[in-house]
C-alpha cells in the first residue's frame, strides 16, 4: 500500500514538472525592417502568424504616426474595410491584447477584435474600444484558445506590441530527474529498514 502511495506520489511530480506554462509573448515589429511602409505579407511567418494582406509595417521615422514602442508597428493599410483583417495561427493561443493608435487622417472612432477557433467559430470579442489621434490605448482582450484574431473598424489605425500567450513544455533536466528517483529511492530504502 505504502509503495504504490510514493510510486504514485513519485509520478504526479514528474508529471507536474513536464506541465505546459503560458509564457507571454509581445511582438514590437522591431526586428522587421522597412525605410517606409511595406506590405507585411512579405514577412509571413512573424511571430509565427499568417497576416492578412492589408497589414502594413511602416517606420514611425517615415510616417508620423502612433508607435507604442520603438520605430515599428503595422498599420491597417485597407482604409475602411468594415471586415477588419485577420491575424491567424495554425494553433491555438491565448490573445492578451495590443496597442491601438489612429494615423492623422480617416482614423476610426473605434475599435475591437474578435477571436475564432480552427473552425471559424466565434469565440469572444472585446468591447469597443475609442481610438486616439496620434496615440495609442491598450485593447485589453483575454480571449483564450482562437486561432484567428479579426480586428475590426476601418480606416487607418495602428496595431503595436501584439501580446499573446501561446503554452510551451516544460521538461525537467535530467539532474532534476535523477535527483527526484534517488531521493524516492532513499525514503523507500528508509521505510523497509524501519519495517525490519
């Protein structure tokens, strides 16, 4: 009875050290270049998302417009598309929110964003968010496991600091391992001693 209590104490460790771990990931756009604006399709892949055509990166030297941080952000390119553009992945994460900013001219009034699971079911969607002239807000979403972020509105705004969390493995080393058996060996080699 006792050795199958530690083995199974034993294996709920190991287990819950080999746990997934939410780890926040911010993209900047800082480690894209560009000397103006370029179409960000040319850049599939970053952060490992598929961007909608329509996402433009653009330089904050070039374009006076708002940057939460750094010289990069994207830009809604399409002006008035009332359908927004897509940011999607191929699995699935948990969308934290971004910085939203409105250009000098046709900035909407407001925005939101709408998560989608691999099916292109709707998930959630953030309230409406006003958009600033030549500054930004954050548009907190916390919409859990989409595979899709729409981002809807229109006319010319600013996306920067795209915040999600995506779950990685964690797997102990192998010390840790060896560590972790010697010492369930040592309390199962104590428990016999003090049984004889």
């Amino acid at each position: 009875m006792k050795k199958a209590l530690l083995a199974g104490l034993a294996v709920g460790v190991m287990m819950l050290g080999m746990t997934g771990v939410a780890s926040a990931t911010v993209l900047d756009f800082e480690g894209l270049t560009t000397n103006s604006v370029e179409d960000l399709s040319s850049h599939q892949g970053y952060g490992g998302f598929t961007w909608d055509n329509g996402w433009f990166l653009y330089n904050n030297n070039s374009f006076a417009a708002p940057v939460h941080s750094g010289d990069y952000a994207i830009v809604n390119n399409y002006g008035g598309d009332p359908l927004g553009l897509a940011i999607t992945s191929t699995t699935s994460f948990d969308f934290d929110g971004a910085w939203i900013g409105g250009w000098g001219f046709n900035a909407p009034s407001q925005v939101k964003a709408q998560g989608f699971d691999n099916l292109g079911n709707f998930i959630g969607e953030t309230d409406w968010m006003a958009v600033s002239v030549g500054g930004s807000s954050f548009l907190q979403a916390d919409i859990d496991n989409v595979y899709r972020i729409n981002f809807i509105g229109g006319s010319y705004y600013t996306i920067d600091d795209f915040t999600f969390n995506e779950e990685q493995q964690s797997v102990p080393e192998p010390a840790t391992l060896l560590l972790l058996g010697t010492g369930l060996t040592g309390l199962i080699g104590a428990r016999r001693k003090k049984k004889a």
